[in-house]
C-alpha cells in the first residue's frame, strides 16, 4: 500500500513534515511560512540545565510547540494518538495506510537505519511522514534527505518507542480537515507577535535578547573561569548546538528572513522586505561566530582574546535583534 505523496526537502524536520502534509491536503505552504506562523525563532541560554554534562543553548522554540500554534492559527484540525503498546502503534499506522491517508510520526532519530551511523543521536523529537509500506518496509518521507527513503519495521517500531528524555511513546499524527480560505495575515501577525514578546520582553536573564547578552558575559569569562580545555568544551557545546541541532543559530534565522520575504510579497508590503535583509544579516553575524569558534576550540586561544572577540559578535547580534524586532513590532499589522 502506498499513498500518493510529493516529497519536499527542508531545514527542519518539524516545519518540513508539517509543510508537506499540509501541502498534500490541499493547503500550500512553505516550510519558512510554517516557522514564522508558529512562531518558531527564539533563543534561550539556560546554564542550569546541563546537556551532556553542559549548559543548554536554545535557537528555537520547543520541539512540536509550531505544529500546534500552526494549526490553531490557520484553522487546521489534526488527530494525534500514542500508544502504550508498540505493536498496536504499528498496526494502527498500519489502518491508517490502508485508509489512504499519511501519517506524520515522532520518533528517535538514533534509531532510524537510514540516518548514516556518524550522524545519529539520541533525540526523540524527530518527525517524518510516513505514506507507503511494501513488505516489512516502510516508505518515509524524512524532510532532512532530499529523496524519500525505506525503513524496516523493527527499526521504526525502535524509534517510535525511543527511552530517554521526552520519548515519542508511538505519537502519530494526521490531518484531517484543512479550511477553504485560512486567514494568512491575522496568523502571521500571531505568530510574530509572539516571536517579538519572547525576544524582546521574556522575564528573566536567560531568554530572547537579554539571554544573548548574558551569553555573551558567560564567554567573556570562559577562559579565565574554566581554563582553557574546559572553556574549549563549553564553547563547542554552543556551537554544536547552534550549527548541527535541529538547523541552529543562523539557519533558523534565515528561515525567518525567508519568512518575512515571503509575507512581504503576499502582502504587498516593503516594510517587511527590508525586514528580511537585515534578518540576513543577524544570520550572517551569527554564522561568523560559528566560524570563529570552531577555529578557537580546534586551535586554542591561549590569550583569551578571541573569547572577547566572540562575546562582542554575541552583543552585536543581541543588539540588532532588538532593534530589528522593535520594529517588526511597530508594523500595524502586528498590533
């Protein structure tokens, strides 16, 4: 059994799986427009919560948040099951199939035997779409690869019933019912609206803008607080979440650049298009850090110098969000 279904790349595994089943029910959208209507861009640096042994950074809002604020905004109606029992969980995907219909999935990416052995790791929030099985294998589209890809049962039956932090527990996913004329401007202005209240006015020192500037303070002192292996491996944890966990830093920032581009064009508005050039920019900013420290951990920084050098990139970026969500917010559209 196989259900029709067009397989688009993406960034993302959450707005690319969303992306294409929404598209595959009639409702054309981009994986960027997903992200900005579910108010996907955000930054968190959370000391007290250690991810392998080390502080957490945050780029984006969390995992399966935009696939609710998405459909809530556009008027989407979405049947979510899980499963206690993993061999009821693959029968009912199963039913599901045979109805004709493609089933979204959340799973552990560890155990998925497509992923190639030097990319996997435990993480249990990642989403792909399933719409075909022949024999013991099933046909998946996985946003990350460029073409569908097969999985056998056992390994999927594995991920969809992942152990460790947040386990998927067999969650599937589907639509059912999509409106005729969703309102695009009234949910763009939600999901933006709340994107500008958490970077701009987020309680605490440890979200939206005033989280990168306190990043910024944690680097500047890496060297002189830790020593230099230790400050090496606190750094690299930033990078590595930035650039190889679920698109990081400057990719999602230019997944919102491509957002504001594109709701300058359906709106008509210019305001929007410059909007998205500086977005750019900050994902431009963004990725020098990157650069930059990947040179300081594989080399060393014995004077601490590049360390400050970073931290004032951290406030530069801080700085031009601010202001460039300021005025993203002073738009009428997002009042």
């Amino acid at each position: 059994m196989k259900v029709p279904f067009s397989h688009s790349q993406s960034a993302h595994c959450e707005t690319g799986v969303l992306s294409n089943l929404l598209s595959h029910h009639g409702l054309a959208i981009s994986e960027s427009m997903v992200f900005g209507i579910g108010s996907g861009l955000f930054f968190g640096y959370f000391p007290f919560i250690r991810l392998n042994g080390l502080p957490l950074t945050a780029f984006r809002s969390s995992t399966g948040g935009i696939i609710k604020r998405v459909t809530k905004r556009l008027g989407v109606e979405m049947a979510w099951q899980k499963f206690r029992s993993p061999d009821k969980a693959m029968a009912a995907l199963d039913d599901k199939l045979a109805e004709g219909m493609p089933v979204g999935c959340r799973t552990g990416a560890f155990w998925l035997s497509y992923f190639p052995r030097r990319y996997r790791f435990h993480f249990n929030m990642h989403n792909l779409v399933v719409f075909g099985k022949e024999g013991d294998d099933y046909l998946i589209s996985d946003p990350v690869f460029p073409e569908p890809v097969v999985c056998p049962a056992d390994s999927l039956k594995k991920a969809r019933f992942a152990k460790g932090p947040l386990p998927p527990r067999g969650r599937m996913y589907g639509v059912t019912r999509v409106p005729e004329t969703p309102d695009f401007p009234a949910a763009i202005a939600k999901g933006v609206k709340e994107v500008g209240r958490t970077m701009l006015k987020a309680p605490g020192p440890f979200l939206g803008v005033k989280g990168i500037r306190y990043l910024a303070k944690k680097v500047e002192a890496y060297p002189k607080k830790l020593g230099e292996r230790k400050a090496a491996l606190y750094l690299g944890q930033v990078i590595r979440m930035q650039e190889e966990i679920g698109t990081g830093g400057a990719g999602f920032r230019f997944i919102y650049a491509a957002f504001l581009q594109e709701t300058a064009e359906m709106l008509g508005d210019d305001r929007f298009q410059e909007l998205s050039r500086r977005m750019t920019e900050v994902g431009d900013r963004w990725r020098d850090f990157a650069v930059m420290g990947g040179r300081i951990c594989k080399g060393r920084d014995e004077d601490g110098e590049g360390y400050k050098e970073m931290a004032g990139i951290l406030r530069d970026c801080a700085e031009r969000e601010t202001q460039l969500f300021k005025d993203l917010m002073a738009v009428p559209l997002v009042k």
